[in-house]
C-alpha cells in the first residue's frame, strides 16, 4: 500500500472532493463509526455507512462496494472513507477487487480534515 505519512493535500478533483462529502454527510447523517462513498468509471456515486448490527457486520467500504456492484458498476474511479478508524486489509482488497486505473482511497477525519491518500493499486 503506497501512503503518505504527513496529511496529504487536498484533492484538486471536483468529483474526489464530491465523494469525500458525500462520505462526510452519511457519517453526519447516521452517526455510524464509518461513512463512504466511492465513485465507478460510468461516474456514479454511492455513499453509506458502515453497519453494526447483531447479526451483521460491514465496514463503510464494504457497503458502498457491494452497492456499486449490485447497481451494475463495473470499475471504481475512487473511494472516499470519512472515519477516524484507518482503511484496513480487507477494506483496500475489497476496492481493489473491480478494477480501475489509479485507484484511490480519500482518507478524512469526520471534520473532513485529510489523513491520507492511499494509492489502493500500489499495494497489490
């Protein structure tokens, strides 16, 4: 996984910026541990949640994933992550199961105040 280890810059994307509000406004919205959102190559948009229930467990990335997929999606574009919890293992294997050409993971706080870019190709 390609990191940065001082807060990146921000985004100069409208859509990255797009998606890291989105992911913002669903952890505001819900309260939830984690928001998300991720953008595909046809350039829609899916935010949620994670999900803590007693009999079902998803990480924020989880969810949005499998909502791009289920809505068709064949590729990601880029994924935003709005938690103070880090993207772990399985959450950057689930994203770079589609593909996509440079692929990135927005990492902020849910201030919006930016922890990190992770390059999701770099780290396979």
């Amino acid at each position: 996984m390609s990191t940065t280890d001082a807060a990146p810059a921000a985004p100069t994307d409208p859509e990255d910026v797009k998606i890291l509000t989105l992911a913002r406004a669903a952890l505001a919205r819900t309260g939830a541990r984690q928001g998300a959102c991720v953008r595909d190559t046809d350039g829609r948009t899916y935010a949620g949640t994670s999900v803590d229930l007693p009999h079902l467990r998803l990480s924020a990335i989880s969810v949005v994933v499998a909502m791009a997929v289920s809505s068709g999606a064949e590729g990601l574009e880029a994924v935003a992550l709005s938690s103070t919890d880090d993207p772990d293992d399985d959450d950057l294997a689930v994203v770079a199961d589609l593909p996509g050409q440079g692929v990135v993971l927005w990492h902020a706080d849910p201030r919006g105040q930016l922890r990190r870019k992770v390059d999701v190709r770099a780290r396979t």
